[in-house]
C-alpha cells in the first residue's frame, strides 16, 4: 500500500467519522438544553407556589405598611418592576414609567441589580436618582429568583438634580407636566443610607426563610412526582389489556397530561406510548411459553387492537417476530 493510499484512506475516515462527532455534539447540547430547560419550568411552579403562599402574602403587606416600599417577588428568568401594579399612578416612578427610555432605564438597572450570580444583595440606581435592589433567594445551591424591593432616593431631592433629570427628559423627546412631576419627585421616598442597609438586611433574613421554604416545596415536589409515576406504572401494569389513553392515565397520576408526558418521561426514560407497547410486549412473552395459545389470542389478551400493531411492536421491541420468537423457545429450553 502507498503512502499516498495511506493518507488517501485517514483522510476518508476522519470524513466519516466528523458527521457522527457533530451528531454527538448535537445530541450532548440537546441534552443540556433540555435539562435547563426541566429545571427553569420547576423552578418557576416553586416561585408560583412561593408567591401565593400566605407567608409572603403577610409579609409582603407588613413590609409595605412599615416602610411605604413596594416588594415584589419574581423568578431568575423573568422580570418585572419592582412596585408591580402596587405603585401610586402619580408617584414619580409611576409618571416616568410612562415613557419608553425611562422605563428601559428603569429595566436596565433592575438587570443590573440581578445580574450577579452571588449570594449578596445588589441594589442600582437609575438616572433619575431611584434605587432598585434585588435580594437573591435560593432552592439548594442555585437562584431560584429575587426579592425586589425600591424606588426609593438615598439622597434628599434637590432642585439641580431635578434639573438635570428634566433635561434628559426633554433629549429624549419627553413632554408631560412638569409641575406635576417636580411634585412627584419632590414626593418621592427617601431613607438614609444605614436605614436602607438595615431594611435589606431584613428582607435577606426573609429571604432565608423562602428559601427554606422553597427547599420544602421542591422535596415535596419530587416525593408528589415519585409517587404519581409509581402510582401510573402500577396502573399500567394491571390494566395493561385494557384500552388505555395518556388522558386516563395522567388522571389516575392526578396531573396535568402536559406535566405527565414531562414527568412520565423523566422517571422511565420512554414516551408514554413506547412503554405502554412494552409493558405488553413483556406481557405477551410470557403468554407466549403456553403452546396451546394462538398467537392471536395472546396480542388481544395483552391489550393490542390488531394483530398488524402486535407483530410490528413485537418485532421492534424484541428483534424476532412473534412467531420466531415460540420457535425458539424449545432450544433456549434445551440450552439451560
């Protein structure tokens, strides 16, 4: 063999072998995604299920009846303004918020309070002198959202820096009334640095307490999903010969058919489908060791509607036909 031959045959092989490199590449990626993907969507029914609890509900009320703030709760992957429908429509947040580049101001300085993965508080302030701050709540060792709290001065309003405000207003094209907004800011709430620190600190105490919380919930969410898919499997096993659809049997699991294809997939590694034609297939083999069964007899009595889908499912699922597979039954006996 040449060399050139040689090199002729590497350069071939690499050739082949790259399409299946980026397959695997591909499917790795996939994977990742879908994972991500799994654990965003959970993360965010424990935020649901954070939101609505009456503990937040009581201390969102206490909190905003102390300190005159508005607090806001919101999963890592969302956003939303911190006062969330909760703000006084004439308060200066609330007329700014009007305008498309004071809002996207606003939104960029919320990012930023967010945006570092850390277990600290971040706060930002934006041009118009209001702070943001989001404090970090946790489900086991990663984010699960942000306490969000502000729209609040740390500094007393004065007349130069309502002046440069209304100048970067008016850049912008903005036209409103400046009374109004000159008594809105002048309105606006103020604490002192140290008063704003220790208000942080305690919402980073309440924010242990969800995450305690959020730890429990995600427990209980994985023992709840523990038990349907058991409770789904059990009910396929013994009602295998009956007609069986995902709807009914995502009733029986007490779940929504969406989250049960989600979670039927994720505790048994095949689509709903796939494993109900196996759970029969496994069935039927054992029907099979019986040579005074028909065939026929045996794919009806493990619940297959026709003998056409029997032997295509057989086929895929065992490698040999149904009737192959009887045939061979007599020297696998013989083996042992």
């Amino acid at each position: 063999m040449t060399a050139g031959t040689l090199t002729e045959r590497k350069s071939l092989a690499r050739a082949d072998s790259a399409p299946m490199r980026r397959s695997k590449r591909s499917g790795l990626i996939r994977n990742a995604r879908g994972r991500a993907t799994t654990a965003r969507s959970s993360d965010q029914e424990v935020m649901v299920h954070l939101s609505r609890s009456q503990i937040f509900k009581d201390y969102e009320q206490a909190f905003s009846e102390a300190m005159g703030l508005p607090l806001n709760i919101r999963a890592h992957h969302s956003w939303s303004p911190a006062h969330h429908g909760k703000t006084d429509d004439d308060s200066f947040a609330a007329i700014l918020a009007r305008f498309n580049q004071a809002r996207a101001a606003c939104l960029r300085a919320q990012t930023d309070a967010s945006q570092e993965l850390a277990s600290t508080t971040r706060t930002a302030t934006w041009f118009a002198g209001l702070s943001e701050s989001a404090v970090p709540v946790y489900v086991g060792d990663h984010i699960l959202g942000f306490l969000e709290t502000g729209e609040v001065m740390l500094k007393n309003p004065t007349k130069k820096h309502f002046a440069s405000i209304t100048r970067q207003l008016r850049a912008w094209g903005y036209k409103t009334d400046w009374k109004q907004l000159e008594r809105a800011y002048f309105r606006s709430c103020v604490l002192s640095p140290i008063r704003y620190r220790a208000m942080l600190r305690l919402l980073s105490l309440f924010a242990q307490h969800l995450s305690i919380l959020s730890n429990q919930l995600a427990v209980r969410r994985k023992n709840d999903e523990s038990t349907n898919m058991t409770r789904a499997r059990k009910f396929i096993e013994d009602h295998q010969a009956e007609p069986l659809s995902l709807g009914r049997i995502a009733q029986v699991a007490n779940i929504s058919r969406h989250y049960f294809c989600k979670m039927f997939k994720k505790a048994t590694g095949m689509n709903f489908t796939d494993y109900l034609s196996r759970v029969r297939v496994e069935k039927s083999k054992t029907l099979l060791l019986n040579p005074n069964s028909r065939i026929s007899e045996v794919a009806f009595a493990c619940g297959f509607q026709s003998m056409t889908n029997f032997n295509r499912e057989f086929k895929r699922i065992v490698r040999r036909s149904p009737t192959q597979f009887r045939e061979s039954l007599p020297k696998l006996r013989r083996a042992t």
